[in-house]
C-alpha cells in the first residue's frame, strides 16, 4: 500500500469517527416542525403508525404513547407505539410494566390512563446547548382539581456522579407553573435540588423540585422553556388535546460546556409518578454518523482507483 493510499484510509476514518452530529437548529416555540416531526400535528395524523413519530437525522428518542401492547396488566386501556432510536433508525422499545407503590401490584403504565402519559421525548444538541422536546398528557398547570398527583413533574438530569445528588440527579429544570411547595419559576434550573419523592409507582424518584433545594444547591440559570398544544392539534385516547415541552438548556448552566450528552442522561416523571419516561442507554448507530453512506462508498471507489494505478 503506498503512502497515497494509507492517506487516504486516515482520513476516510477520521470523518466517519470524528465529524460532529448535524446542528440541533432548534427554535424553542412549542413548533416541532425543526425535529422533523411533521406528521404528529393535525387532526388526521395517525399516531399509531411508528413512521409518524420519526425526527430528523441525528436526534435521539424514545416514545412511549399510550400503553406498552406486551403488558396487558390492570390499568391497561390502549395499545401504542413504542419505538427508540436515532432519526429514522428504531427497534421496539420494551416500556417495563409499574409497581404499585401501596401494594407491591404490577400494573400497566401509565397508571391512572391516558390524562397523566408521558408519550415521547427527543434530544439533540449544539456546542453550547441541548435542545429536548417532549410530548405529554399533562397540562403546565395540571389537572383540576389540584392535588400532588395533577400536576407535572420536572425535567431531572446526571451528568456526572456527585454524592450528594437525591436519586442521582444532581440538576432539574423546573417546567410546571410554581405550586405550593417551590419557589421556582418555569425554566428555572436548580444545581442538587430537593425532590418531593412521593407517588404511585416505585420506585419512587426524582419528580417535582421542592424549595429550599439540597444544601450546597440552588438556582444556577434559566433555560428557555415552551410548553404549549397550540402546535399539536391532534386528540389522542380519552379526548385529550397532547402538550409539547420544548427545552433549551445552556450547557455551561449544567457543567457541561464544552462537553456532549445524550438522551438518557434525562428523565421526567410525573409529580404522582403514575407514569415516567426514562429513555434507555444510548448506543450509537451507524445512521448517526455525519458521513453519508454514498459519500463512504465514493471514498472506497476512489481507494480501488489509486490502488489499481499503483500495480
């Protein structure tokens, strides 16, 4: 092989292993046209195909809408997709069934029906920024009447292992209107905060942030937060009009300037933690990757070329 060639393989796996992800490009407005999610808007978009649920090249996601069809345990009410992946590459995502908290049953998720299911969350990022929408059930100002189990959870992230973090999220993001229990407004970001830890299912986790947070925490900055169903003009199970939770979150807010995150290194629950979306280990795939297949095969073909010139 000759000092041309060997070049040339260097760079052909320099940009297979070291391009950047497509740019997030993201607008914050509840509009969820950017992640390529045209078709869920609409009255007549249909959710139960996997299809209609695929973002953009580059964006990790899992959906979970309505129940998981291979746990037909009480509190079942509809089957759904459930699917996990990056862009247009998915495989099933197997959502585990919830433990009743009170008496150790297991039930279906989401516990309670359709009025409290987390549906779907994506992720993507830039240099400075990660961007999450969400697509849920629960209104920024709950159900009424109110009570702790009508009302939305906060947005829960681990970047890195701190000891004192509660269940392991040493930051949250607040995205529900301020309640009795918090002095925190929506977008607000809050380093070791304090979660109220009370619900349905186990185990019981990270949920809404309490006030005062943990000692040694506090309020850090504020993302940008739109939390509308003016956009997603679609009623799913029950009647219910779907919300969008769209999130930008300064990376330099969270520790993590200059670094990269995925999807599950995010988690969102219900404040009745009746149902909660915890996306799976990130395993990169081969669609990921910026470089396209049919510029991978130019390179190759160009290889052949100069390596026949060379005999």
């Amino acid at each position: 092989m000759t000092k041309k060639l060997v070049l040339i393989v260097a760079l052909v796996a320099l940009l297979m292993f070291t391009v950047p992800a497509v740019s997030a490009a993201i607008t914050v407005d509840g509009n969820l046209t950017d992640w390529g999610l045209y078709a869920l808007s609409g009255p007549s978009s249909d959710w139960s195909k996997n299809v209609t649920w695929l973002p953009k090249p580059g964006v990790e996601f899992v959906v979970q809408d309505n129940d998981n069809p291979l746990w037909k345990y009480p509190g079942f009410y509809a089957p759904g997709v459930h699917i996990k992946g990056v862009g247009s590459s998915y495989t099933f995502y197997n959502e585990p069934p919830g433990i009743l908290n009170s008496t150790g049953t297991t039930v279906s998720v989401p516990w309670g029906g359709d009025k409290w299911d987390i549906k779907a969350m994506y992720f993507t990022q830039d240099p400075n920024n990660f961007y999450l929408a969400i697509v849920s059930s629960m209104p920024q100002g709950g159900w009424f009447p109110f009570g702790h189990d009508d009302t939305p959870g906060d947005l829960a992230m681990h970047f890195t292992n701190v000891p004192a973090a509660k269940f392991g999220y040493e930051y949250g993001m607040k995205l529900g209107l301020k309640g009795t229990h918090e002095n925190y407004n929506p977008g607000d970001i809050v380093y070791l905060p304090n979660w109220m830890s009370r619900g349905y299912i186990r185990p019981i986790t990270a949920d809404v942030m309490e006030s005062p947070a943990l000692p040694g925490g506090g309020f850090v900055g504020a993302g940008q937060l739109a939390y509308t169903n003016a956009w997603l003009d679609h009623t799913d199970q029950s009647g219910i009009n779907p919300q969008v939770i769209e999130i930008k979150i300064p990376k330099a807010d969270v520790g993590m300037a200059g670094k990269e995150a995925h999807i599950n290194d995010f988690f969102l629950n219900d404040n009745c933690q009746n149902d909660r979306i915890k996306p799976p280990n990130f395993v990169p795939e081969f669609p990921t990757m910026a470089v396209s297949v049919g510029a991978i095969l130019g390179m190759i073909f160009v290889i052949y070329v100069l390596k026949k010139k060379d005999l």
